[in-house]
C-alpha cells in the first residue's frame, strides 16, 4: 500500500490541486471524515468548513475553506468538488462581520420562504468562516 493518496479539489472555475498527501480531513455533512490511502470508496456531501491536507506525516495541514459541495473516494483517490473555496489568509473579519448583520437583517425582511432558505444557506457558510478566521 502506497504512503500517499491522490487528490483532487476541483471549483467550477479550475482544477485548484491535483497532488498526494498521507490524509486529508474533509468537512462532511454528518461530521469531518479523514481519508487515509486505501480508503474504502465513499461519497459525502461537504458542509462549510476546513479542508485540511496533510502533505507529510507530522506536518502541518494546508487550510482552504469550502463553502460546499461534494467529496468521493475512489481507488484513484479523493476528488472534492467545491462550490466554492476561499483562502485562509485573506479573510477580511471586520467586513465578513458586516457582512453575516447584513444577511441576518435580510433573513428578517425576506418576503417569502424560498428567498429566507437561500439567505440562511448564505449565512451559514459566512458563519463558519467566521468560526475559522477568528
């Protein structure tokens, strides 16, 4: 058994890494799952939250942001399809705050139920980020 697993994130803009790792954390919808080489193939939708990729045993993960999307294992490897990611470092927590008091008002004012749902999925990956970035 190999020491490293492929993996691929894919947003529909780019193809954003195709590279190996000794395990990737992925934020599941049920709970964070760790996919080690030789996984047992598996789908998974994602939740907003952290992808950790840990290149080396003992290193330190790379963090990129998901907003969503979808994980599969496959003997090949892992493939996530994101919504959309956003880098760690360049979060703004001073404009994202105004940003989640705006939605909230939004939520409160939405005239009916499909526009509160899309709002609400809004704030919860604007309040995840939050969570991170702090």
């Amino acid at each position: 058994m190999s020491d490293t697993l492929h993996y691929e994130i894919v947003s529909p803009e780019r193809l954003l890494k195709d590279a190996e790792a000794t395990m990737i954390v992925v934020p599941g919808t049920d709970g964070d799952f760790g996919v080690l080489p030789g996984h047992a193939p598996m789908m998974s939708t994602i939740r907003p939250g952290v992808v950790e990729v840990y290149a080396s045993e003992g290193a330190a993960p790379e963090k990129l942001f998901v907003k969503g999307g979808l994980a599969q294992v496959s003997p090949k490897g892992l493939t996530i399809l994101a919504e959309e990611t956003i880098s760690l470092d360049g979060v703004d927590t001073a404009a994202l705050a105004k940003k989640i008091a705006d939605t909230r008002e939004d939520i409160a004012d939405a005239k009916d139920e499909l526009s509160k749902a899309h709002l609400e999925k809004e704030l919860d990956w604007m309040l995840a980020l939050a969570d991170v970035a702090a």
